[in-house]
C-alpha cells in the first residue's frame, strides 16, 4: 500500500480489545473522566449516555459500576471489539451496536443521548468537521459532548501517516493516526452550532513502560519538570486534551 492511501485499520488479532482481562482495570483516564463527569453534571439523575468508538466496552463498565442508574449504549467501526463487549457478563444490559462514526445519524438515532462520550478516537480522522456533525446529531438539545484528542493549542495541524514493520501482520501497511486538529479550527466549525466549547488536559501519573515488541504502542517519559509525558513508536508527544461541548 502507498503512503497516499494510507488509512485507519485496527487489527483486531492484535488489539487488546478482544480480550476479556482488562475490565477490572481503573485506568487514569477513566478516573479523570469520571471525576469530570461528576464536575460537570448532576450526576444523580438518570442519563443516556453513548461511548461512540466504545473499543470492548471497558470505559462504559467502569462508569456503569459509579453510575449504575444511567441508561449506557456504545458503538464501534469494529465488529470484534463489540462482539468482546457483548460477551463480557459486567457488561449485560448495554446496548451494544457496530456503527460508523463518518455515516450520518438518520431517523430515530437523531438528539438521543443526554451524554456522548468519544475518547481515543478523533485522532484517526483527517478531517473532523463529518464524525463531530455526527455526535451532535447523536446528542440531545442541552446535551453535553465529551471528545478527547490530540487538540493542539497552537495553530497547526498535523496529519500523519506511518508504516508499522515491528509486526508481520502490519508490515508494509500505511495508516493514518494521532492526527492533531487545532482547537481553533473546532472553535471556528461549532461556533453558531453549541452553546460552549473548553479544552483542558486529561492528567495522567500513570507510568507506562514501553512494549519492545510493539514500539508503536504508548508508553510514558517524565521531562525535565517531573510532567508525565506520552509517546510512541513515531517519537511524537501525545498530550491527551478533553474537549466538552454543551450542545
């Protein structure tokens, strides 16, 4: 494949997300996010929230474990990864569906979740005026969009595409991913459209090995200041920033 063509391909037979061991794990970034949530809404309510781009399901279990009144859906391009989610017995009651994030919300999916979440998942999009359009849509009037991603403070965009030859199954496979959008151009595409839109960085202390036999995935550095850092195999910092947008 040519570096032209590059694309998102997610390798099922070498993610993670296939497998049934990681529920019980409370990552940093899903006690950040529960932390947010709490901040942001009156977290005693009953509310519908959808995890667009919901992997195995593993962010919604432990949101369900805290919020265990709300209403929790989730959606993923990858048919094995909700395959993984439906068979995982915490999981039973959500609603599980494969969905494409770039196909736009038609009929009886449009304004239905109080509350979507999207986290890891913007950065394989060279343009996000589309799936952004689309998780509007999926939201209700009032409703609040959380969205975390490679949002760069200075105005410059990145697209990047690599080629992962570590492993035989990716070899001479061009893909497009951590894409950096500006938090400018978001600014300018939803202005008009909601009713606010912030940016803040998502904490992370955890510290991450690297994988030697997979560079590509992330792993933690501390600099000069004692600040956790994150990379990969491309040596591009990667600072997660949460971005929430009351609709």
């Amino acid at each position: 494949m040519d570096a032209q063509d590059a694309r998102y391909m997610a390798f099922p037979e070498l993610s993670p997300y296939v497998k049934g061991d990681r529920y019980e794990l409370l990552k940093d970034d899903h006690k950040y996010f529960i932390a947010k949530l709490r901040r942001t809404l009156d977290t005693a309510k009953v509310f519908s929230l959808c995890d667009a781009g919901c992997g195995n399901g593993e962010m919604i279990y432990q949101f369900k474990k805290v919020f265990p009144h709300w209403k929790f859906t989730g959606h993923d391009f990858t048919q094995e990864f909700i395959d993984a989610a439906k068979r995982y017995p915490g999981l039973a009651g959500v609603d599980f569906a494969r969905k494409d994030l770039l196909d736009p919300v038609t009929g009886a999916d449009r304004e239905r979740f109080d509350v979507i979440f999207c986290s890891s998942v913007f950065q394989i999009f060279t343009s996000i005026e589309k799936p952004l359009t689309n998780l509007l849509d999926l939201c209700k009037t009032g409703g609040t969009l959380f969205v975390d991603g490679l949002f760069n403070p200075y105005d410059i965009e990145v697209r990047l595409q690599y080629c992962d030859n570590t492993q035989d199954k990716t070899r001479g496979q061009w893909r497009t991913d951590w894409n950096q959008h500006t938090q400018s151009s978001i600014r300018r595409f939803l202005d008009g459209k909601v009713r606010s839109v912030t940016f803040e960085e998502v904490v992370n202390e955890l510290d991450i090995p690297k994988n030697e036999k997979a560079p590509i995935n992330r792993w933690t550095f501390r600099d000069a200041a004692g600040k956790n850092m994150a990379t990969n195999g491309t040596h591009l910092i990667m600072p997660r920033i949460l971005m929430t947008v009351v609709k």
